[in-house]
C-alpha cells in the first residue's frame, strides 16, 4: 500500500517545484508528478526574472529549481495524473493506473497558448530566434523600436497590440480567420496610436531570413516579431472535475491563500487567476506551501 502523502504536486514548473521545495524543507511527505511540458522551458532566455543579470533560459531555470528540491529529498515523478477523487479522508490520484493518496493537492499545472497556424518544428525554432514571442509584459523590451505584429482580434489582441505600443511605433494588429471583430471604441483607440488594422483570413506563417512573414488578404508581410494573441487552455480541468469554481476563461479562483474551492485543494501559478509570471508563480506557490502547512496542522501539531 502507497504511503499516504502529506500533499501531493501536479506539475513541476516554475510554481510547482518552488512548492516542492518550501514542503520539503518543512518536513512533509510529498510527491510532484510532472507532465514534462513546462512553459518555462519554452523560454529562450528570460530578461525579467530577478536574479539573473544576462538572462536565463527557462530549461536551464528548471534543471537548477528541481537540483535544489532533490537537496532537500524532493524528485520528481514523469508522468501525467489523470483524474482526482475524494475518498472521504485522502485524496486518491490516478498515475497511469497507480493510485497516489494524499491529504491536499496542489494544482500547479499552468497553461497552454493557442498557437498559430505553424508547423511545429518551424514553430519552435522560429520562437528560439524571437521572431514569435508570447509574453509583451517579459520581453517586449526586446521588440523595442521593431517592427512587430499582433495576431489576434476581440478585446484580446486589441489590449495586446496596444501594450506594445509602448515598446515601438511599428505595430500591426492582424485577425487571424476572418474579417476583425472591433468596437468602434477599439477602432479608435488603436488608430488614436496609428496601429495598422489588417483584416484575416491568414494563410500559414513563414519564415523568411530574419523575418516572420503572414499572409494576408492585402499581401505578404513580414515582421521583425509576431506575437499571437490566440487565448491560451487553462489546464484546471482536473480541479473542475471535482467541483472547483473557475473563473469565465478557466482559471481557479483561489483565496488569498491559494485554497480553491474545495477543501484541500489548493492551486499556484498561471493555472490560478493572476499575472502569467515565473516570478507570480514562485510567490504563489511560496504562499499555497505554507497554507498547506498550517492546515494541515489545524488536525494536529506537526512535530518530530
Ligand atoms: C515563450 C514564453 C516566454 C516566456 N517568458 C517569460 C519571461 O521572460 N518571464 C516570466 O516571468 N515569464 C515568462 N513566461 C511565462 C512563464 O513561462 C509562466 O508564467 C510559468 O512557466 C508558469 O509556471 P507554472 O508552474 O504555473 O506552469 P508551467 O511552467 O506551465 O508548468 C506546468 C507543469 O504542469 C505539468 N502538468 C500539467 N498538467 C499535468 C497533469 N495532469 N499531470 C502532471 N503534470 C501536469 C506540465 O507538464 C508542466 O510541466 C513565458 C512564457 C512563454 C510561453
């Protein structure tokens, strides 16, 4: 019979192994079961996070985050859970058929970005060069004075397209399947910042020298850096299955200290509502950790 684990961690991205390490230096039993497709490890080089003049690559950022779990006796398991129930006093969790019983869950299990309309080894290494980027608030920095291109239409890519504004005056707004779908306000706050308005369908991306050219109905054009701003899937289906409250795009609504819903189930990181940063989802974790501890000490003083 599998030991009954003070919590259990799904997923082992920036979130999840910051968990790890806080429960793990607390002394409690725990496993962190991974799925192996972080988006941190997506990341070419991270400018933004703290801590790390020149930058940091986001594989680089997760080998070193599980090293220092594994210092304190915290390995990660490869594998994706698939379902959760309650049992009446543990949570059981399904690994490829193995039961995993724990006392709380940590959901630390991100999200996923649509993407575009790409192959996906054209794609990776188009998002190594910088030529597609997903993340205005970490590196639009690196766009500054480009020539970049939103794809995207709604609310979404009309918010999108003019934060980058800030960053250069050379930007395009593009409706990626059909014609745009704008208020009038947002027409005029975009042409209020001489952002270009081009209508879809888009034909698939290419890549071309140091370019990223999209095919639209008005020709070809090519930019220094698109950014698709195609919503992403929020990986919350788990908690929803038992009941947890999500908020309208999917994420878990959590309260202040990273407890959804449902009693000993708790969540960090992008799959919770709030900024989609590493350094949101280390906090978060940090936060949900320590809940974790004192609850589950409100059933008995955890003491060696
Ligand atoms: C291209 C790109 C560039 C970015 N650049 C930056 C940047 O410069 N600075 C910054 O702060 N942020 C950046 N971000 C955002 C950052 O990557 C995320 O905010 C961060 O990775 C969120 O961490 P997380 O642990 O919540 O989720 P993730 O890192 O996505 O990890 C979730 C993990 O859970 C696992 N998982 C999911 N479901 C299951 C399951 N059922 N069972 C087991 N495992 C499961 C997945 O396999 C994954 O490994 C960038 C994102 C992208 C895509």
């Amino acid at each position: 019979m599998a030991p009954l684990l003070d919590c259990l961690i799904v997923g082992g991205g920036p979130a999840g192994l910051t968990a790890a390490i806080y429960l793990a230096r607390f002394h409690l039993a725990l496993r962190i079961v991974d799925a192996g497709d972080s988006r941190a490890a997506l990341i070419p080089l991270t400018r933004n996070h703290a801590g790390y003049p020149g930058g940091i690559s986001g594989r680089e950022l997760l080998r070193r985050m599980r090293e220092q779990a594994a210092e304190f006796g915290a390995e990660v398991i490869s594998g994706t859970i698939e379902r959760i129930e309650w049992q009446g006093s543990a949570f059981s969790a399904d690994l490829g058929g193995r039961a995993l019983q724990a006392r709380t869950i940590l959901l630390a299990t991100g999200v996923v970005n649509n993407r575009p309309d790409l192959a996906p080894s054209l794609h990776d290494h188009a998002l190594a060069r910088g030529l597609i980027r997903y993340c205005p608030i970490c590196d639009g920095y690196e766009v500054t004075d480009k020539n970049v291109g939103v794809l995207g239409t709604h609310s979404h890519g009309c918010n999108e397209a003019i934060f980058l504004r800030m960053f250069t005056k050379n930007v395009t707004l593009i409706a990626p399947d059909s014609l745009h779908d704008l208020s009038p306000t947002e027409r005029e706050r975009l042409g209020g910042l001489n952002v270009r308005i081009v209508d879809g369908p888009c034909a698939t991306l290419r890549v071309e020298h140091d370019a990223i050219v999209v095919p639209t109905p008005a020709g070809n054009i090519p930019f220094d850096t698109l950014y698709p701003a195609l919503g992403s899937r929020i990986r919350s289906e788990l908690a929803i299955a038992l009941g947890a409250r999500v908020s309208p795009d999917g994420c878990l609504l959590v309260d202040p200290h990273q407890r959804t819903s449902i009693p000993g189930l708790y969540a960090a990181g992008d799959v919770s509502k709030g900024l989609d940063q590493i350094s949101h989802a280390m906090g978060e974790a940090g936060v949900a950790a320590t809940t974790i501890r004192n609850d589950l000490a409100e059933n008995g003083p955890l003491a060696r």
